[in-house]
C-alpha cells in the first residue's frame, strides 16, 4: 500500500525531481466547514478505533473462556487497529490537509512504517482466522491442540509485517521542495529520497498484491471451502446429535460474522488501493483539481475500517 504522507509528494514530477523539476498543480482548496467535517470525522475514528478496540482485548484478557484461539488472533487485530487510530489516522490527515509536513522530522519515516506494519498485521490476523476455522472444521481434533502455537503465529506476524514496511522507514525523508507561494525551494515536505523510483514503483506494486489482493483471495477460497463443508454437514437426530447440531449451528454463526470482517475489510480498503495502483501506474491522475477531495474519501473510508 503506498502511503503517501501528502498529496503534493505525488504531484512532484519524480522522474526529475532530483533535477528540482516540479510541477505546480492547482488543488482544490477544501473550505473551512469541510475542514471541520473531516476534522470531526477523522477524530470520531481514531477515538471510536481506540476505545473500542481497547475493550476487545480487555474482554479476551480478563475473561478466561474468551481466549480461544480465534480470539487471541481476532485480540491481535485489535491491536493492530488501536497501532493505526494512534499514528495514522491523525497524522496522515493533517499533513495531507496542509500540504507540508509540520511534525518532527523522524515521524515522516515513523508513521507512514507504523501504518503499514498495522495494515499488514490486520490482513494476516485475518489470514491466520481463516486457516483457524478451516482446522476447527476440517480437523476438529487437530484443532485442539493449536492453541499453543498461536502466540507464535502471531509472533510471526507482526515480525513480518514490520519487516514488509521497513522501505518505508528507509525511504521517506523531510525535504525542502519548491513552494509555489514564496517561489523558493522552502516548503518541508515527506517523500521519497532513500529508493529509485523504479524500485520504489516494484516495492509498491508487490505490497498492494502481498497485504490486500492475495490475502483476500486466499481468505475467501477458505471460507467458500468452509461454507460448503458445513452445508453438506448431516443434521443428526438423537440427543448426542442435537449438542453436535448446536456446535455445528455456532460454527456457522462465527464463519458468517467473521465472513463479514473480511468482507468489510475488502471494501474499504479497496478505493485507496485502487488509488495507490493507479497513481503508479498513471501518475497524472494527481494533477486533477479535485484529487485530494477523492484522496480524503478513500482514506477516511480505509481508515473507518479500524473502528
């Protein structure tokens, strides 16, 4: 996923930007109720993202029948929520807002590295719920014995996440860039100095095919397996049957809730990825005029999803 620190780091011309060639683009320049809109929006779902997500790991910690295997992953994605309502979302909106980066400089590298490792970690959280409840129905005894292993899953997954956002934190620096309003090269800006952009390019596409259209695939193939496992399920008639048909109905009740997680995660991330692909691909898309009011859209809707 390509987090862009601002909308102006896309509008320089990087195929010469270390020439100090630029591109000066006219932004739509959001009115002050907007601002207060998105304000107010932004602030709901950090706050909203870190209270309640706060309480889901209060839950699987104090109640000792909460912590199954599905809720220590399930706790895992909460945490990675309350990583993103912290660092992301605030910051992300205030320096796309003013177009120029106003925080200390070693959050320009920081914040955009934090957001990715959270949005790795929240996918793969997601992934390892998927292969959780095809071993619970696939291989029930199996199963059982997984619940050891699955600190080390997620162990493993927040090493990988980390180690999928460290072109970022070795990539984006503070720099001055040409600031149209004074005509001189004063505006501090958070871009890209560490990586060619051919490589900056690759790195981008991998990352949107690695934390979003293959885990979302493979997620959905596993629950499609599950979902048709469980519907040719026989529905037993004797009394020991009747408790396993009250199993089998929860399972299918958890499947169908955690189908609408992965659903909902799908769907909201999917604009501001399909924005990231195409801003690579077509970069001039961030010359249109009101680009950074499509951006805000995008962004508060991936964002929402952490709620």
């Amino acid at each position: 996923m390509n987090l862009n620190i601002t909308l102006s780091t896309e509008l320089e011309d990087e195929s010469t930007s270390n020439n100090g060639t630029n591109i000066t683009v006219d932004l739509y320049q959001v009115p002050t109720p907007l601002v207060i809109f998105l304000s107010c929006c932004y602030g709901t779902i950090s706050l909203v993202s870190v209270v309640g997500n706060l309480l889901v790991l209060i839950i699987v910690a104090i109640s000792r029948r909460m912590r199954t295997v599905t809720n220590y992953y399930i706790a895992n994605l909460a945490t990675a929520d309350i990583v993103i309502g912290l660092f992301a979302i605030p910051f992300h909106f205030q320096a796309a807002l003013l177009q120029r980066w106003v925080l200390p400089p070693f959050m320009c590298a920081f914040c955009p590295f934090i957001q990715v490792m959270s949005v790795n970690v929240s996918v793969f959280s997601l992934a390892a719920i998927a292969v959780d409840r095809y071993r619970a129905v696939m291989h029930p005894i199996k199963a059982k014995t997984a619940k050891g292993s699955a600190k080390w899953a997620i162990l493993f997954i927040w090493v990988l996440g980390s180690l999928m956002g460290v072109p970022y934190a070795m990539a984006l620096r503070v720099s001055m860039v040409y600031d149209p309003e004074t005509g001189e090269y004063s505006k501090p800006f958070c871009r890209n100095v560490g990586i060619p952009i051919y490589w900056w390019k690759v790195y981008n596409y991998v990352l949107v095919c690695l934390q979003y259209v293959v885990p979302l695939i493979v997620i959905t193939l596993v629950y499609a397996i599950i979902g048709m496992k469980l519907k040719d399920a026989p529905i037993p008639g004797n009394s020991e049957g009747e408790r396993d048909n009250a199993v089998l109905k929860n399972r299918k009740k958890v499947i169908h809730m955690l189908f609408i997680v992965v659903a909902l995660f799908g769907f909201c991330w999917f604009p501001l990825q399909l924005y990231n692909f195409f801003q690579e691909v077509w970069p001039e898309i961030n010359s249109y005029k009101y680009i950074n009011l499509i951006w805000f859209t995008c962004h508060l809707l991936a964002m929402s999803n952490s709620c």
